[in-house]
C-alpha cells in the first residue's frame, strides 16, 4: 500500500503539472469534501495548506460525524471523503451490492484519547477498566465516594464506534452516559465536570493539552497479563504500544485526474505528512524516524 501510494504522488502531481493550462487539473479547481468531525483540526490543516500552495485549487470542507459522511458517500451527494476509521461491514455491503467503484488512500495513523479533569487523580487505566467504566459496570470512582460520568461523541462519530467495538466488545453505552459534541464543547465539559472522563481525536488536543488530563492505557500482552501503560504519544502510536490506534482514511469516487486527487496526493506527499505530524498524528507514507522514543519528553510520559 506504501509503494502504491508513493507512485500515485509523483504521478499526480506531475500530471497536475503538465496540465496546468486546463480549466481543472490536479492542481486547479473545485471539490466538496465531507471530513470526519474527529479529525478535523488536522484536516483543516490539509485544507489550508494545500490552497495556499495551490492558489487555484478550491476545497469546500465540510465536518460531519463518520456515518453521516459515508451516507453522503453512498448516495453520491458527496465523491470524497476523510474518515478516522475504515468502511464498516454493513458499509462495505451497501457499497458492494450498489457496484460503487471507489479508492481508499491511508494518509496518517491517529488514535483517541481518554480524558479526566485536571484534579482526577488518574493517571492510567487498563482497557478492561475503561470496558467497565464506559459499559456502566463500575459507575464510582474507586477510593472515592464519587459517581462517575462518561461523556462520548454523537452515536455516530467514529470515537464512538470504535470504542463500542474494540473496548466495548459490541456492548451498548451505558445509559447514564452523556453525548457532548462537537468535540470541541466535549473537552470543555470534562475540563469544568470534576468527575467526568471523555473520548476525543487526538488532534482536537492541540491548544487543550492543559485543560485536562490524558490518561495513559494499558492491555494484555502476549502472556495475558496486563503490560506498561502508554500515552498517546506519537512514537507509541507508530508502534502501536498505544491501544486505541486507528488509521486514517481518504475515500475518491472520482475516476478523472481533477482536483481531488491532486489533494489526496498532498496530503500523501512530504508536505502533507509533516503537517499531519505537526497535528500530533503519525505519517504513514512517509519514513518516520523514532527520535522521540530516546528524548526526555517521552520517557516522562
């Protein structure tokens, strides 16, 4: 998939090139484009990049939760979106039986993360506590006489659907649980609610790393015994030491060289990749080098 996706940038972006003249290209143009809410401070930041670089270019973003964009997808109201998570089974049926011929691109890896307000005294959890926590199963907080409030996305945000899958095992919610969005208003209601713990995308960190607390994860090993707890920095997502790791996803419906392809390569290509970095997200298509697993910034966490 790496090569794959290397060989479509310098292809595309040349093509963009050479057909410069043309009213759309790779590089000039318009497209709508439906993006994954959970992503999409670092979406926002591909966006802008890439009409700065390409003054012709026009990208019209627009931020739904992942099912609605799916939707969009499927009825063909919208050719190309931006996912925190891949098509589902159900998905993949519909998109099977309606013969909808698309490409998927992996542009970054990402994850999501637990949050607790500042004066929680929680560090770590295992991902079998998180499972009772958000499952309702263990509704106090241990050592205090304090009830627990789990907050979460819209039903249909990727967060939610991969911690029902992967954390929940396919359990519901817990009743009592709040639903907050967008994500935005969600990190604030943890940061005022003593006793709250939340689910945001990694991205919409940047600028609240100091409202809350991020609480680092642990799971089963391979002797089945629960290993070191990681934070979600970005050389232990790469590693996937981090537990909620997901990748991220581009989907183009587009079969001519326009301008949505022009922008799935960028993003794709060096510059792309750094700025996905610079989001706190991890390049896929790029070599990463691992100077953060030796600096002091990652050994503390």
């Amino acid at each position: 998939m790496k090569t794959i996706v290397s060989t479509f940038v310098t292809i595309v972006l040349f093509l963009g090139c050479e057909n410069s003249g043309k009213t759309t290209s790779t590089t000039r143009g318009e497209i709508r484009v439906v993006f994954d809410e959970s992503v999409q401070p670092a979406f926002q930041r591909q966006v802008d990049d890439f009409q700065s670089t390409y003054p012709d270019a026009k990208v019209q973003p627009r931020y739904r939760e992942a099912r609605e964009a799916v939707v969009d997808f499927i009825n063909d109201s919208i050719r190309v979106i931006g996912m925190g998570r891949p098509f589902n089974e159900e998905e993949l049926r519909v998109l099977k039986a309606a013969e909808i011929e698309y490409q998927s691109y992996e542009v970054a890896l990402d994850c999501i993360v637990v949050i607790v307000h500042k004066e929680n005294p929680l560090s770590e959890l295992r991902l079998s506590q998180l499972d009772s926590i958000f499952s309702g199963s263990l509704m106090r907080w241990p050592g205090r006489n304090a009830a627990i409030e789990t907050v979460v996305g819209d039903i249909n945000s990727s967060v939610y659907e991969m911690v029902r899958d992967s954390v929940l095992k396919g359990k519901a919610f817990a009743r009592t649980t709040t639903r907050v969005v967008p994500s935005p208003k969600l990190i604030d209601y943890v940061s005022t609610i003593k006793n709250s713990i939340g689910l945001v995308g990694l991205s919409w960190l940047r600028g609240h790393e100091e409202e809350v607390t991020v609480v680092r994860l642990s799971r089963l090993d391979s002797t089945g015994t629960y290993g070191k707890a990681y934070s979600p920095a970005q050389a232990y997502i790469y590693q996937r030491n981090y537990p909620l790791f997901r990748m991220v996803y581009m989907y183009n419906r587009e079969i001519q060289r326009d301008v949505s392809l022009g922008f799935i390569a960028y993003m794709a290509g060096v510059q792309g990749q750094k700025i996905f970095l610079n989001s706190g997200l991890v390049p896929v298509t790029m070599p990463v080098r691992l100077v953060e697993l030796t600096s002091k910034q990652v050994q503390q966490q």
